[in-house]
C-alpha cells in the first residue's frame, strides 16, 4: 500500500478535511489516529463526525475509553492512552471494530496486537503553530481507493 500525505493550515481547514473523509466511510471502518498531545486527533475526529451527521458535542474521551455517538452510522471514538494492555476483552474492543458503525482510535499503537488488518491509520504532525501534517497509511484497498480520492 502506498502512503498518502496532506498538509493542513489551520483547524478550520483540518476540520473540513475529515468532514470530507467522514462522508465516504462505511459502517465497519476502522481510523487509528497517532500524534504528540495537541497535535489535532480529537479536532480531527470532530471533523469526522460532522461528515457523519453527528449532531451532538464531540470531545475526548480520556478519561471514559469510549463515547458513542449517532449519525448516518454510529461512531464510536476511542482514546486508549490509558487502557490496560491486557484490557482489551474489558471494553469489547472486537464488537466496536467488525460493529455496524466506524471506530476511531486515538492512541492506537497502545493496543496495536488488538487492531483489525484492515483499517486507516493516520498520524498529525506538528509543522508549526496551527499547520499539521497528516500521513495517511491504507491498510486495505478500500482506504487505498479514499485516500486517491481525497489526497491526490
């Protein structure tokens, strides 16, 4: 699979990237979300779920593991920063990634053995104060085929 990159220059157009990428997911995607604190993962999962439809107020959830949210199909954003590695079975991590709704995980690397084959990972650099770079790397050729779409 190729690798895919983006710059972004604020979060506003941040935003509208992953609105974009959340108007093509299907249910049953799976989006790993990598960076530094305050590189833009939860910025970047509030994009998404405005391209889901999601009405409600989207914010980390740190210190819960998991909020659920609806839209055109649930989303269910992780941030695993603080699971146990063992802790897996916990949460019932495998229902959420082969569910009927997309995952997002923040800090997936954290539970990496867990993680489907096929899935997006996504990792947002710093490149100055509001600028991101975002890598994009397609672990299937679905997200091969969305990040032609959207990146090139």
């Amino acid at each position: 699979m190729n690798r895919y990159k983006k710059r972004v220059d604020s979060p506003d157009e941040t935003m509208e990237f992953a609105k974009r990428l959340g108007t093509l997911l299907q249910a049953g995607d799976v989006i790993t979300l990598e960076g530094d604190l305050g590189a833009g993962k939860t910025h970047f999962t509030k994009g998404l779920a405005k391209g889901l439809g999601v009405k409600r107020i989207v914010n980390s959830p740190t210190f819960t593991i998991i909020k659920e949210y609806e839209g055109r199909l649930p989303l269910y954003h992780m941030d695993v920063y603080r699971l146990d590695e063992d802790g897996e079975e916990d949460i019932g991590l495998y229902e959420y990634f082969y569910g009927e709704g997309i995952t997002v995980i923040e800090w997936a690397s954290k539970i990496s053995e867990q993680l489907p084959a096929k899935r997006l990972d996504i990792t947002i650099r710093h490149a100055g104060s509001e600028k991101r770079h975002l890598l994009f790397e397609p672990q299937s050729e679905h997200f091969e085929q969305l990040c032609k779409e959207l990146v090139e």
